[in-house]
C-alpha cells in the first residue's frame, strides 16, 4: 500500500505565520497547474514497486486545495485511478478553509468521492483569528463544521495553533471546549512556529510581538491532552488526537515508512528508501512539465543508519512507542526516563508520555546516539 500526497500551492490570501509554498493572487495559474500536475501524475506511473503499486491514502494539501471545483477534483483523482490501482477503501482527503466552500461544493466533494475533510480553523476567537491573517471568523468555521456533517462528511478533522503571542492559557482552553463541544473525529494540535522567512517571525524579531513563553506552550499542550484524554480522544501522536478507530491513515503512513508520492510544486516523496522533492515554484513547475520533464529539485538516498534514525525518531512521535529490542545498549537511558515520567514501558515497546512528548526530540537524541 502506498499513499499520494498533492500539493494544490493557492492561497486566497497568505497567512502571517505560513512558511508552506503558497501563493496568493495567482489564480490565473490554477488550469495550467492542473494540466501539469496531471502530466505529473502520467510520468510516475511506474514509480512505486508492485507490492506497493495500491494506493490507499489520497491527501490534498496546500495551500487551500477548497479552493478547488468537485470537477477539477474528479479529474485528478480520474488520472490517479488510471495509472495506480485505488483501494476501494482509500482515504481521500482534502484540507478546507471555512470561507472557501458552499454547502452546494461540500455535496459535490461527497459525491465525487472525498471522505474526509480536514478543517483550518486554527482558532474559535475572532481577535486570534484576526491576528492570524485568517479569511473567516469563529462564527463561519462552526456553521461550516456542521454543514460538512449535513453533507454527508462523516470524517472530519479540525486543526488548531496554540501559544500565540499573548495568548492566554484561559483563552486556549475556550478554544478546546469550544472544539470539544463540536466533537469532531479528529484534531490536531500545532504550538505556533515561526521563523524569518514568514511575516509573523520577522515581527517578533522585531520586537513588535512578544516571543511565545516556553513554559506556557508546555502548559497548554498538557492540558490539551488532559482535556482530550478524558474526553475520549486517543492521543495516538504527539500533536493528534483521534476518537477511537479515526485516525489519519494518510499521516500514519508518514510516521510508519510507508511508501508516499509527492506531486505538486514543493511536494516530497519517499520511496524505496530515497527521499526526493519537487521545486517550489509553480511557474517553473509547469515550465518544466510542459517540456515533458520531472521536476525535482532534489533528492537523497538515506543509508542504514539514517533510516534507524529516522525510525526512532517517528516511532517515538506515536502513541505505540518503539520495541525496545531496538534500542541495544540503552537500559540505562530507558530506566531513567520511565523513573522521570518521561516514558512508559509495556510489552517490550517503550512510548512516551505526554510529559515526554514535550521533550520527544532530545529523548530520541539520547537514544540514539
């Protein structure tokens, strides 16, 4: 099995804390783009080994993939089916911006197949969501949570950003009632990131917003999954949260080794070991297509030891854990961190808390090294 990720790079407009390739204003590109990707798509017909050749896991990405019409959709998914087997129970899912779809689209997403939404909805406070650069309020993304359940959605996801300049810890627990009280199949939660390449970073270098407090972030991702847990949500990676038998087998596939595709401007595959991205650039993306080319930009061939790494590593972001026959040489280190409360040991497999998940990568450097 194998999964396909499709980078759709438009925006309506840029959020300040984005550093995803994305462009706004350039929807004068979107049936070119489509015509390459399609191009695209033909031309790694060949890509995957036979025992993975079934595609089982669709995700389309962006950017603001709703932006899209049912009928561009379809035909993407039609060249997909035509060239890769599709399981007849894929996951085929599509991120959404309250403010980018009717109720009518929603249908037609349904119909076409789509059975899976995953929200940007980042906050239910219309302050935050103005601060963010976000086009809807908090009002809209309720009333497009539920006409997604009417038409006919019966996955649905929500993500949220946390720890935002000034943001309280009272104002983020509203945010997760608010979600709670919705009780979508899935949520994911992201401590807000910036750096210099977005507005947003360059601003707080500045000094124009305050830096996120580090002890707050940690205390909002804990109460976080002190809420969720007793709400019934597993807490099966370390910034999601699923109702039992919901989570995304698309970002699984990402944190188990799973065979993916990458197609679209900026896209990442990983096949066979081999890591390689697409340019990020989308005119230079149909450019290159149009001259019947591949258009990667780079590529890596991970050897032995950087797949153990990374092995660990991922293993660790999940609720199971690794084996800890993996970890040779290292009771000493798994004895202080279950001692910590860092970690858990059962059954052989060592996962960690989420105390732990605060700490997940320097954990994962002990380990390892």
């Amino acid at each position: 099995m194998a999964g396909v990720y499709i980078h759709f790079p438009f925006c309506k407009k840029k959020c300040l804390y984005c550093d995803f390739f994305s462009k706004a204003n350039q929807d004068f590109f979107i049936s070119d783009f489509l015509n390459a990707l399609i191009k695209e798509i033909n031309f790694r017909a060949e890509i995957f080994s036979p025992g993975d050749k079934t595609v089982d896991t669709i995700y389309f990405g962006g950017g603001t993939p709703s932006l899209l019409k049912p009928v561009q959709i379809e035909n993407v998914l039609n060249s997909l089916s035509s060239v890769f087997p599709l399981s007849n129970k894929a996951e085929i899912t599509v991120e959404a911006n309250p403010g980018t779809l009717s109720f009518d689209l929603l249908c037609g997403y349904r119909k076409i197949g789509i059975n899976r939404l995953s929200i940007g909805v980042q906050s239910f406070n219309n302050e935050e969501l103005k601060f963010l650069g976000r086009i809807h309020t908090a009002e809209e993304a309720e009333e497009f949570f539920f006409e997604a359940q009417k038409a006919g959605f019966d996955e649905i996801g929500i993500d949220l950003i946390y720890s935002l300049p000034d943001q309280s810890i009272k104002s983020w627990e509203r945010n997760l009632d608010k979600v709670l009280s919705l009780r979508p199949t899935h949520i994911s939660t992201y401590a807000l990131t910036w750096s210099s390449a977005t507005p947003l970073g360059r601003a707080i270098e500045k000094g124009k917003y305050p830096h996120p407090d580090d002890e707050t972030t940690a205390e909002m991702y804990l109460l976080t999954c002190k809420m969720f847990s007793e709400a019934g949500y597993e807490h099966y990676e370390i910034s999601n949260f699923a109702l039992p038998g919901h989570r995304c087998r698309h970002n699984e596939g990402y944190w188990t080794g799973k065979p993916y595709l990458g197609l679209g401007p900026s896209a990442h595959s990983y096949i066979n070991g081999r890591r390689f991205w697409n340019i990020s650039s989308i005119q230079k993306y149909i450019e290159i297509l149009s001259q019947d080319k591949l258009p990667v930009f780079g590529e890596e061939k991970l050897n032995p030891r950087q797949k153990f790494m990374e092995h660990i590593v991922l293993g660790l972001r999940r609720r199971e854990g690794i084996s800890i026959e993996e970890l040779k040489n290292k009771h000493q280190e798994i004895t202080s961190l279950v001692q910590a409360g860092f970690a858990v040991l059962k059954d052989g497999f060592l996962s960690l808390t989420a105390k732990g998940f605060l700490l997940a990568d320097e954990i994962a450097t002990r380990l390892v090294f």
